[in-house]
C-alpha cells in the first residue's frame, strides 16, 4: 500500500511543480519578490518529485531490474545528501569568507571608502557569532537558558538566509525573462566618473549593453541619466553620450539627456518626465549594472513607472558580489518594519523560554 502513498505524492508534487511554473510564465509584473516565492516553490515541488520517484523505484521490485532501482536511488539520495552538505558549508563559511576576500579587493581596486568595509566586517562579526555559537553548544545543563537563547543564531540565520534565496532567485529569474523585452525607449543609468569626466568600465558596460540592445532596432531613442556631483567636471549623461557616440559610433540623433538626477530614484523619475515631454513611449527598458537590475525594477514599480524592465551591463566578480549583498540589504530596509516585527517576535519568544529554563534550574 506504501506505494500508492508515493504514486500520490508524485503526482501531488508534479501537478504543484507546473502550478508554479505556470503562475511564473503568466505573471504579468515581474518585478516583485513573489517571483522568488514562486520559483522556490517550483524548485521544491522538483526536489520532492525526484524523492518520491526514487522512493517508488526503490519499493517496486520488477524482477531483475529491483536491484538496478535501489543502486540508483540510493546512489541519488547520497548525491542529494553530499549537494544539501555542500550549500550549508557554502552558505555557513565558504560565502561569508569569500565576501570578505572580495570586498577588500574591491576596496583596493576601487574608491577606498571606510563604507565599502563594513560588510566584510560584519561577515567577520558572523563568523565569531557562529564559533560563540558552537562554545555555547557545550555548556553544562546550568546554562540551558544561555543555549536557548543560541538558539537566536540559527532561527535568524535561517530567516535570513530565506530572504536571502527569494531575492536572489527574483533577480536571477527576472534577468532571464528581460532578455526578450523590447522599446523603443531606453535609460541607462547614471554612475560616478573617472577623474571627473570619463566614463568607467562598470558604467561603460551599461552604455555597451544599451547600444548593443539598440543595434536591432533603428526607432530606439537612448536617454543618459545621471546628474552633475561636487567632484564631476561634467554631468554623467553628457559624458555617457559623449562615450556612445565617440567610442561607440552610436546617432547622437538617438540620444537624448537627463542631467538633474543625483539618485536611482531621481534618474527614473526624471528619465519618465522626459520621455512624456518629448512625446516618447512610457513603456521603456533601463539599463544599470547586472547586480542592480533587479532593485531598481523593485523601485520602479514603487513608483508606478511603466518600465518594461531592465537589463545589465557585465560587471567584474570582485564587485558583483558584494553589490548584490548590498543591494539585499537595501531591498530588506525597504521593509523593515516586517523584518523588526519577525525578528523581534523570534528573540521575544526564546528569551521567555529561557527565563523559564532559568527559574527550572533556580527552583
């Protein structure tokens, strides 16, 4: 009978598995973090499926092909254990200590800003907290209510480390769907001059990728974003056009530019008044660096701009990294209030089990 209990849950998790494929294909607005839910969700019913399938070949005996079935799933099942083994030491020391090794090479190689290290420093402060954490684990009975209170470590490292996997397969799912997206409005985002006045390779790869998108289609309209800092001769549009048409043999006839933008949230709004100014399209694709697609798409749906989506220059690992941790951590500020509610529900709920393990002991 164990069988038919597994034939259920097989088909259980195939007919689950399309359900989220299907919602992921039709979703008319991508840019949200429901997109990431979905695609765990797919993943998982996959992951379940598999199991299932292999618990069926390993139960059902068909003459001399029963041996045959339990090789291969006993041989799938420790495949699984050694890739599940491998994501938690990933996540627990290889990520962290790689974020750290690749923040102070961006930190040397870029703007030496004391801002650029506080990330590898609380990837550091992580790594203490979980030696803290196994310290704690061998305590004497005593100290029961200090090891519920551990039990902080694990609980947040988890809610974290869910957020953490939604947002990225959003931006990872996102980025492929916008591939295909077509304009005939482009925005590419403003980013810091060299020397003042010309243009980098993080922001020249956005340009290359905008002008590249725009090779297939003559009607394209390409506008520059970007204002004018204290430190900058010129406003980052005028030297970004100044770049697609010298560098890239681009129209200037094309190109259009928005030079009062300081923020991501100032380039597309004021990208957008341009466009309804000059009678363009408001439907429109934005062009910014690959590990800020994603957040800025969350952003321009914040403001109800008809975006299309967005797409990303190529951007060096030792960079991309780091930025896209960064860019977690903002799209987390952006709900806060959520995050302080569960985060601050979890440790309220522990620190009562351990005033409790406490007066035990005491009494």
């Amino acid at each position: 009978m164990i069988i038919y209990l597994f034939v259920f849950f097989s088909l259980l998790f195939l007919a689950s598995s399309v359900f989220f494929h299907y919602k992921i294909k039709t979703m008319e607005d991508l840019r949200t973090l429901k997109l990431g839910r979905m695609g765990i969700g797919h993943l998982a019913s996959l992951l379940f499926l598999l199991n299932s399938l292999i618990a069926i070949a390993v139960i059902y005996q068909v003459g001399i092909h029963g041996t045959v079935f339990t090789q291969i799933g006993v041989m799938t099942l420790f495949v699984e254990a050694l890739i599940f083994a491998g994501v938690s030491m990933l996540l627990g020391f290889v990520l962290p200590l790689a974020i750290v090794v690749l923040t102070v090479k961006m930190w040397r190689r870029e703007s030496k800003s004391i801002a650029k290290l506080i990330l590898p420093i609380l990837m550091l402060l992580f790594l203490l907290i979980d030696w803290v954490y196994l310290y704690v684990g061998e305590l004497s009975d005593q100290w029961t209510w200090l090891k519920i209170l551990s039990f902080a470590y694990p609980l947040l490292s988890v809610y974290l480390a869910w957020h953490f996997f939604v947002f990225f397969l959003s931006s990872w799912i996102y980025g492929r769907r916008m591939r295909k997206t077509q304009a005939d409005t482009f925005v590419v985002l403003g980013a810091g001059l060299v020397q003042g006045e010309r243009v980098g390779v993080l922001l020249g790869n956005r340009i290359k990728a905008a002008v590249s998108a725009a090779k297939s289609n003559e009607k394209v309209i390409i506008i520059f974003s970007g204002g004018q800092g204290a430190d900058e001769k010129i406003s980052e549009a005028a030297a970004m056009q100044k770049y697609a048409v010298e560098e890239l043999n681009f129209p200037a006839d094309r190109t259009l530019i928005e030079s009062q933008s300081r923020t991501t949230y100032e380039n597309l709004v004021y990208s957008s008044e341009l466009i309804k100014e000059k009678g363009l399209s408001n439907n429109f694709i934005f062009f910014t660096s690959d590990y800020h697609v994603f957040r800025a798409a969350l952003f321009a749906r914040s403001l109800n701009l008809q975006a299309n989506g967005g797409r990303g220059g190529k951007t060096a690992m030792y960079y991309r990294v780091p930025a896209f941790i960064r860019e977690f951590i903002a799209v987390l500020n952006t709900q806060k209030k959520k995050h302080i509610f569960w985060v601050g529900l979890i440790v309220a709920s522990l620190v009562i089990l351990a005033l409790i393990a406490g007066l035990i002991v005491l009494f």
